[in-house]
C-alpha cells in the first residue's frame, strides 16, 4: 500500500507542479504531513520560517517551510483531524502570516 501511495503521489506531482507555475503560486497549503513532506521535498522547502502549537492538551503542531526560491510549504494537522473551529487548535495565524509574507 505504501508503495502504492508512493508511485500515485509521483504520477500526480506534474499536474500540481503545472497549476503551481502557472498561477505562480507562492504559498502551498498542505492537509496533513504525509502531504506536507511530499510537497515540501518536491519543492525543496526546507527552511523552517514558522510554527503553531495547539493550545489544547494534544499540542498537535503546524509548520511553515521556505524553499530556495521563496516559496512557501505550510503543513497544517489535517481538518479531518483537529477541529479547526475550536481557537485551541485553530492553525490560521500560521496560515495568514504564510500569506501576508509572501
């Protein structure tokens, strides 16, 4: 399954890489960290700019990665997973400072 999961993230990568450039996106929000990792090594950001910590007792974290070229990888706990409604786990500073930013 693994592998699986592996070659369908590579056989998708051109097309997100297409919308990317061609809409010149600077900030990439990623559900997840399987597909924060992916992306952020696709793209090469591994500078770490930015975090959140939920205030909540899971203290689940968020991240912010720059690459080379400027752009930004922002890995956010999956919404399927933290409710993003509640202020204690609620990632949006992290994500409007990415934005603002950049």
């Amino acid at each position: 399954m693994k592998d699986e999961k592996a070659e369908l993230l590579q056989a998708c990568w051109p097309v997100h890489q297409t919308v990317i450039d061609a809409l010149g996106v600077r900030v990439v929000l990623c559900f997840g960290g399987t597909a924060g990792g992916w992306v952020r090594e696709e793209i090469g950001a591994w500078e770490r700019v930015d975090g959140y910590q939920e205030t909540n007792s899971r203290r689940w974290s968020s991240e912010a990665h720059r690459a080379e070229d400027g752009r930004v990888v922002v890995t956010l706990t999956h919404p399927g997973r933290a409710n993003w409604c509640n202020p204690k786990s609620d990632p949006a500073p992290l994500v409007r400072r990415a934005l603002i930013a950049n």
